[in-house]
C-alpha cells in the first residue's frame, strides 16, 4: 500500500462514489475501482457497502478512515510547508571584520527586505573563515587581504585604502616619506589582521623594522587614540571617514607608499548553491573601488 491508496480512499468515503472521486482525483473510474480492492485485499475486510449508485463505508472502513485521515492531513500540511524550506535554512556568513563594519550589514538587510531567511553571521580571520567553508560551517566567506592558495571560489567585490591618520593639532608634518614615518610613534591593527599584514609586508620590503606603540584588536581604540594625539594610526580610510570630515583626523600623504586592500568573497566550489545563497551572492556588487 502507499499514500495514494489512502487519498483515493478518503475520496471515496467523502463523495460516496466511485466515479465522482475518480473525476475530482482526475483518475479513471476503474482506476479508483481497482485501487480500493487492492486496499480491501491488503486489510482483509470490505471497506464498502456497494450500492446500485453509491458505497457507503463498512464499520471496518470508518475506523480505517478515523486512523488514516490525520496522517493524510499532516501530509498535506507538511507539502504546504515545503516552498518555504528554502527560506527557513538560515545562510551562515563568515566576514572579515571591516567588510562586517561598514557594507555587510546593509547587504544584509536589502536581502532580507525580499526575503524570509534567517542570516547567521560569525566575524572571522581569513585562515578561520576558509576553515568554516571547508567544513561546511559556513555558506560564503569575506575575506581581506591575500588570497587563499587552495581552490575556493574566489570574486573579487572591492578594495579599499589604508592610509596614515593623525589629530589635525599634531606638529608632525602632512607629507612624510615611509622613512620619516618609521621615526613616529604607530597605532597598529593586531598581528594578524589583514592591515596589520599589509603594512607590515610593505615595511619589511623597504627595509625598515616595525615597532607599535598601541596594538588593538579594535579599530576604533586607535581612532580615538590618534585624536588624541598619541600617534599614528594607519587604518582602512573607510573606518576614518566621519573624523576626517569633521576635522578630528587628518590623512597623512606618505609619499613612497601607497597601500590598499582587496575584499573577496569566498566560496568552497564542493558546496552545492542553494537558491538562497545565489540571491543573497547576487545582491553583492563586484569591482567596487573605494
């Protein structure tokens, strides 16, 4: 026996004829005929009191109808449900943590304007973040600075500057060379972050030897310690725009460095795209310069 032994069966019972269930389930009659004897044979009772134009249900056949019709309606309820399963599985992103800052959020929720989905986000180092797509933890990965060696999808989505901030009541000089700038007092990212590796490479290629008078984790500690006078804070302009446009920092031009960083999102190519992941990636713009 299978479900459709039990839909034509309830049909039977409810219209009390063979062919006008047959009609509804758009089924032939001997179809319908056919089918409840093959039912009537696997109970072994009759189900049915065939009359000259109707059947009436046995007592056997009412207390098969009692057993059969909540599974049959949970089915039916579980089918209705079925078009929403695709919304119902949250997307898990793993970001980096400047992309989270400043684009992701609005992405984010012009996504969720359209659609119903659930968005689980965890801020992540890069190498932390390729390990969640090759687990499976994650569904789409942004990451900052290098890219990763292995095969992942990779798209290019924009690249934004770092440049060298200072409170504008500073008496160091607003153009410098890198040389000059090793001479001052820096407020740097932590070892690391994708900044943080960026400046120090350049640094190192140069020939000069690093030293950080502030190291944090959060951008904005740095930021407020910049205004304050207390150094140099080399971060993503992006993070600095709201100072600079109120005069609490000023961008100093290094004239022997020039340093940016790209944003890629990331994809481990093994993972089937879900139609929800492939809205959520095309609500992305790609090749932005910042």
């Amino acid at each position: 026996m299978n479900l459709k032994h039990y839909l034509i069966f309830r049909e039977v019972a409810k219209t009390e004829n063979f062919t006008r269930a047959a009609e509804n389930l758009f089924l032939t009659q001997s179809a319908v005929s056919h089918a409840m004897k093959e039912l009537e044979g696997k109970v072994n009772t009759p189900l049915f009191e065939r009359m000259h134009k109707s059947v009436k249900l046995t007592k056997s056949g009412e207390l098969l109808l009692k057993e059969v019709l909540p599974l049959l309606e949970e089915m039916e309820r579980l089918e209705a449900r079925l078009g929403e399963l695709k919304e119902a599985a949250p997307l898990s992103i793993s970001s980096c943590i400047t992309f989270a800052q400043i684009w992701l959020p609005r992405y984010i929720e012009q996504f969720q304007s359209i659609h119903h989905t659930k968005v689980q986000v965890e801020i992540n180092s890069a190498a932390s973040a390729l390990k969640a797509l090759l687990e499976g933890r994650a569904d789409v990965a942004f990451i900052e600075g290098a890219l990763p060696s292995q095969s992942f999808l990779m798209t290019p989505i924009l690249n934004y500057d770092i440049g060298a901030y200072v409170s504008p009541n500073t008496t160091i000089h607003s153009k410098l060379s890198l040389k000059a700038l090793m001479e001052h007092r820096l407020l740097l990212r932590e070892r690391g972050s994708a900044v943080r590796e960026t400046f120090e490479s350049a640094v190192t290629l140069a020939g000069y030897q690093l030293f950080a008078q502030w190291v944090s984790v959060d951008s904005q500690t740095l930021i407020e310690a910049a205004k304050m006078g207390l150094g140099i804070a080399i971060l993503p302009k992006v993070l600095v725009q709201q100072e600079l446009k109120e005069n609490k920092l000023i961008e100093l031009e290094i004239t022997d460095l020039n340093l940016s960083n790209p944003i890629t999102m990331v994809m481990n190519k093994n993972k089937k795209m879900t139609p929800m992941l492939e809205a959520f990636c095309a609500n992305i713009p790609h090749d932005i310069l910042l």
